[in-house]
C-alpha cells in the first residue's frame, strides 16, 4: 500500500503531529500552507484539491493540532488490510454521542454506525482509497443539505450526512479503535474528561473495553498527551 497522510494546515501549529510522523518515518503532506482560513467546511475543498494532486492509492486524512501518529505505516496498513479491507474508506469512531459542539446547538440528531460504544464518526482522521474519498467529498460539498452543513460551516455534520444519505460507498467506522484513538471525552465547553478505556504502560498503550492497541491518537485540542509522547521518543 503506497500511503500518505495528508493534513491542513495555515498557522504552523502542526509540529506535533509532525514530530510523530517524522519519527516513525511516515510519508505526508501538509496543504493549504498559508492564506485565510474561513471555517470548517472548506477543509473538504482543499481535501478535494490535495487529493485531485497526487496519484497515490491509498491516504490518511488527518487533523494536525491534536493528533500524533503511535505506530508506523507498515502496521496501520496491515491493520486495514487485516479488518477493513473491504472498505472503500474507515472513519475514526468516538464514543461521545453529543461530540462536535455543533451536534449541541444546532440540535442535530446524531447518528450510530455501529451497536458498540465507539459508534460515533469523527471527520478528525480517516483512512481509504484516495478516489473514492475524492469522489465521496466532491458529493458531500455538492448535494449536502443546508441544515446539515450548518450554511456551509461545518464538515462534522456533512460527513455524517453523507455516509447516511450517499450511495456507492463502503463507508466504516473504526469502532474497535485499532486505527484511531481519542484521548478525552467531552465534558463541556471548557473540559475534556479522562478516558478510562485507557490503560498506559511504559511501553504501550490499551483500549481495555475494545482490547486494542491503536494506531493514531487524537487528543481533541485540550491537553497534551504527554503518556503517548514518551513512548514515541523511545523509538528515536
């Protein structure tokens, strides 16, 4: 599998992330370097642009402030190559039914991907084929409803829109947390809560309820994962 990860980002706040990728020596690249950022919703268009630019098979599709890469490109591909291979792309599950504050004010209804706890899709990291993820954007930003896009803001909400409502597509989710991994659990507007599925050792980290040992960590803007960061360093 010849993948990439791909993440967007205009302020140079990215260098966590990248410190990860460079340490497990993971292919990426960073778009829309410079220039205003409106809002979320336009992270899809330069996704679209990204994509239309390479000729890679297979991508990541990653946020870049709160993110750090735990294991390198050969395990993540054959963790999709063992449990997703018949996915056209797999979408990061949480275990949050209320999630982006945009699902609390606007009063969107949610919707499960799966009977377990991670059932949740999160638009922060997603894993597939590159022209069926250009293909599923490029529809999304097109026929996406106004209310569900939020006027064009959001991409949380056109996501999970799009892998209810679009046809053509072999959408996942990553609901045993083998690829990717959420930090924290949101408490309110100011808190992340702990995630107690967690169990840190000094050489890994367990999702004891999903009893996996994922990929990816997305640790949701609020605190540093300094655990995640000690056992990466080991590998320099």
């Amino acid at each position: 599998m010849d993948t990439i990860v791909l993440f967007i980002e205009n302020e140079d706040k990215h260098f966590h992330l990248v410190k990860s990728l460079n340490i497990l020596s993971i292919d990426y690249r960073r778009l829309f370097e410079g220039g205003v950022w409106n809002n979320f919703y336009d992270k899809m268009y330069q996704y679209i642009k990204g994509l239309e630019e390479i000729d890679n098979e297979w991508v990541i599709l990653s946020d870049s402030r709160d993110v750090l890469f735990y294991k390198d490109l050969d395990v993540i591909n054959s963790v999709y190559q063992k449990h997703y291979s018949e996915y056209d792309m797999v979408i990061h599950g949480e275990d949050d039914s209320k999630g982006d504050m945009l699902f609390r004010t606007t009063g969107l209804k949610r919707y499960k991907f799966s009977d377990t706890k991670y059932c949740y899709p999160c638009a922060g990291l997603m894993m597939g084929r590159r022209e069926k993820i250009l293909s599923f954007f490029k529809e999304v930003v097109d026929k996406c409803p106004d209310d569900w896009s939020v006027s064009k803001t959001n991409d949380q909400s056109a996501i999970e829109w799009g892998m209810k409502n679009l046809e053509g597509y072999k959408i996942g989710i990553d609901d045993k947390c083998r690829l990717f991994q959420r930090l924290g659990m949101v408490v309110s507007d100011d808190e992340l809560g702990v995630n107690f599925d967690l169990h840190f050792n000094k050489n890994f980290i367990r999702n004891t309820y999903t009893n996996t040992e994922p990929c990816i960590f997305h640790y949701v803007g609020k605190s540093f994962p300094q655990q995640v960061w000690k056992i990466i360093n080991k590998r320099m």
